[in-house]
C-alpha cells in the first residue's frame, strides 16, 4: 500500500468552474430581467439566492486552501480567482438590487446592452478556467473580452451624455439621473472586474505552461 506525506490537493479547478457557473446564471437572470423587465421581484430573489451560493463555495475554497499544504497553482492565484469572482458575484446583486428597489419606468439601452456583454464575458472567464492547469491556449478568449470589455466602455459614454443632456432637468429628472447613475456605477464595477479576473487567469495560464 502506498503512503504519502501530502495530503490530496482538493479540486480547485472544479470549484472554480462551480463558482463561474453560479455567476453565469446569475449574469443571465440579470439579463433577462433587463430584457424583459416586468417584475424584477422574482429575479431579484434568485439572484439573492445565487449570491448566497456563490458564498458558500467561495468561504469553502477558503478553507481547502488554509488546510492545503501543496496546491495545483500558487496560493495567491487561488486567492484572486476566487475573491474575483466573488466581487462579481457581488457587483452583479448590486445592480439587481438597484433595478429592483429604484422604481425606474424602463431599463436604458446602454445598461441592458452592457448587462448582456457582462454575460459573454462571464461565459468566456468559464471557457478559460476550464482550460486551467491544462496548458491550453487561452488567448482567443482573452481577446473576445476584451473587446466586449472595449464595448462596455463606449456604451457606457453613451449611457452617461443621454443621462446628461437635459440642459433643464427637472426634479423627477434629477432623481431619474441619480439612480442611473448608481447602476451605470455598479455595471462599470461589473465588467472591469471581469476583464481583471480575465487578464488575471491569462496569466496564471502563462506562468504555469
């Protein structure tokens, strides 16, 4: 019978790949609720719940990786997918809650268009943390998000002239403003966050060829 003195590397890849997955549908159930935008209370409530999951894997990957002596990559790489990927999750609630709670008449163009390509970009961090630890190339990815991410910067110019081109804006003007404001903020964090955690992983793929 063989021994070994180290004890098993938990499978990190596989929770990373979990924790993508809840945020992608989380991505997506945000994108619906832009698309169709009825009634957000229900979206809002299983995004709530997504987030609740995503903790629990992210808390989870934690503690494998105070209790490992001998991990697949180094330990800060483990640390910043998986506090990345957490801080999406988080942005994606952020703006949730705002559509939910802010009693907004329409979902702007701008935001409902960069809601989807956060989607792509999310469903592209999971195509590269599937090729982790596996030496395959990941720079075609990279370079679809980035684009989406270039995308997300020029909408959100447009998103915030038409904001600002009332020359006199009234009062329900002033409030309409401020809370677009607030979700065009919260959308920002969204995408460059996930274009991070891209050129992030891009790296760790490098490093580890």
């Amino acid at each position: 019978m063989s021994f070994s003195l180290f004890p098993k590397s938990p499978k990190f890849f596989e929770m990373f790949r979990e924790q993508n997955r809840i945020i992608l549908n989380a991505a997506t159930v945000l994108h619906k609720m832009a698309e169709d935008f009825v009634g957000c209370e229900e979206e809002c409530q299983l995004i709530n719940i997504l987030e609740a999951e995503g903790d629990i894997i992210s808390r989870t990957i934690l503690r494998e990786l105070s209790t490992t002596f001998i991990t697949p990559i180094d330990r800060e790489d483990i640390h910043e997918i998986n506090s990345s990927q957490e801080a999406i999750l988080n942005h994606i609630q952020s703006v949730s809650n705002r559509i939910g709670v802010y009693g907004l008449s329409r979902i702007r163009f701008p935001a409902k268009k960069m809601i989807g390509d956060i989607k792509e970009m999310v469903a592209g961090v999971g195509v590269m943390l599937g090729k982790l630890g596996s030496g395959q190339e990941v720079s075609e990815t990279v370079a679809q998000i980035k684009q989406l991410k270039k995308e997300c910067e020029m909408l959100l110019l447009s998103g915030l002239a038409e904001l600002y081109d009332n020359p006199s804006p009234g009062a329900a003007d002033v409030l309409d403003i401020i809370k677009w404001t607030h979700i065009y903020d919260r959308i920002d964090k969204a995408y460059n966050k996930t274009w991070q955690l891209a050129k992030a992983i891009e790296g760790i793929v490098l490093k580890n060829a």
